[in-house]
C-alpha cells in the first residue's frame, strides 16, 4: 500500500501493489447478526428479507431489506458481517473498529424478494444489482486489505472512477455517517469493548470526488447543500462539480 496527502489534505491509500490474503471461509456470528437485524427493526422498519451469501471470504456479509414506506419512501438496505471482525484503525480512531453499511435507493428501484428465482433474476441486471454489490464488496475491502472504513473516505470504482453500470455515470463511494436515518440507529453497542458504527454510502461522480480530495469534505457537502442533493440515490442526478462550457453554458 502506498498513501499520499491531496492538496485538501485528504489521505490517499493505494493497494496497487497489495498482495491479496488467500481464501478464508467464513460463517456469520448469530449474536451479532441478531443484535443489528434487532436494531434495524426498532430503529427503521421491519426487515422484509435478507439477502444471504452462500459462499463467503473473510467475513459472510448479509444485507437487509426494508421496504418503503409512508414515512420511509425509500428502500432501505443495511449490511450485517462487516463488524463480525475489527477493523485496521489508526490509534486516534480506535473507536470506530466496528462497522456496517447503508444505502438509500427510491422506491421505484427494482427488488423483490418473493422467491430466490426472482430475485435471482432482477439481480443479474447489474443496473439493479450494484449497490448491492458495493454494499457488500466495501464492507469486505477492510478486512481484505489489512485496512478500515470510516467517514468522508472515497472508495472509486477502479482508478479512473468508472460508472457502476450502464445506468449512470456515477463511479464512486463517498462514506458518511448515517444522519439521514434516526441518530439512534447510527451506533450499536453490543458491548463495553465494541460498538458497530453504521455508515452511508452515497455514488459520486468522478469530479464530485476530485473535488472533495483537493478542497476537503466540507466543501463538497457545501455543494450537496447548495444544489439540495438528496441522501437518497438518484442515478441520473445533476453533477454539482462539471465544468461549466464555453460562455458558462453547461
């Protein structure tokens, strides 16, 4: 892994050169799966399924649906297995060891969890499937390369910042914490010793991202403000950091 300090001063982690740990079956803790399904439930709503893995490496990573509602129009889908294991922290963030994910998607998203072949099927468009995907592949990452996860980190999809599907052109993850939800849900403890942060991950665009590693968090969450960006994922939203064309016309 080599780092490097961007001009805002965000910390850049590159693993170009990591060697990966071989394959380390996994099987998920009962007690910690049914503390956070637990809180889940008290905190958002009732959990309408589990997408579960049948094989799993490092740690086995569910993620649980909650359907719209009237006062929750927006899916909501959390992760359980991420903080089966403690994460590589630096000493100053030896309290956030633990953690799992979110994600917000609008209601109109494609899930339906009737039966596996159907959801089998919805999910083998990977313009339905990549946060899915991303939910689950962020909260092995850590404990794949020896490292952590924490708030306003940035993880691209590839170093050119690809779009996640054909359906966007949005190609990276920018972690928040989960403020969008209730503050009661955004921490668990399970004991003395461990207490399970829950994140947000929100896509960005290639030049939202730029922006936030030159000029700092705050001031890409400045521009999610000024352009009243919802928390809630929307493939198609504006891009707050594209360049303006020539004569200042988009």
């Amino acid at each position: 892994m080599s780092d490097e300090i961007t001009s805002g001063g965000s910390n850049v982690h590159r693993y170009e050169n990591h060697i990966p740990k071989g394959f380390e079956p996994a099987i998920g803790d009962g007690d910690n799966i049914d503390a956070i399904s637990n809180h889940i439930e008290k905190h958002v709503g009732k959990i309408e399924s589990v997408f579960h893995e049948i094989v799993s490496d490092k740690v086995h990573i569910d993620v649980h649906w909650v359907k719209p509602t009237e006062h929750r129009p927006y899916h909501t889908l959390v992760t359980s297995g991420m903080s089966d294991k403690p994460m590589n922290v630096p000493e100053e963030a030896d309290n956030l060891q633990y953690a799992e994910l979110c994600v917000l998607l609008p209601s109109s998203w494609k899930i339906n969890a009737e039966s596996y072949a159907l959801m089998e099927e919805i999910f083998s468009d990977e313009n339905n499937y990549w946060p899915v995907r991303w939910l689950k592949s962020i909260a092995r990452f850590p404990h794949e390369y020896d490292t952590w996860i924490g708030p306003y980190h940035t993880i691209p999809n590839g170093e050119k910042a690809e779009p996640f599907s054909e359906n966007t052109k949005l190609g990276c993850m920018f972690v928040f914490p989960s403020n969008n939800l209730p503050s009661e849900f955004t921490q668990l403890e399970i004991s003395e010793n461990k207490v399970i942060n829950f994140y947000s991950l929100y896509p960005i665009y290639k030049e939202e991202m730029n922006y936030k590693l030159n000029k700092g968090s705050d001031a890409l969450l400045d521009k999610f403000r000024e352009f009243r960006v919802s928390t809630v994922i929307d493939v198609n939203r504006i891009n707050t950091c594209a360049r303006k064309k020539f004569l200042g016309l988009w």
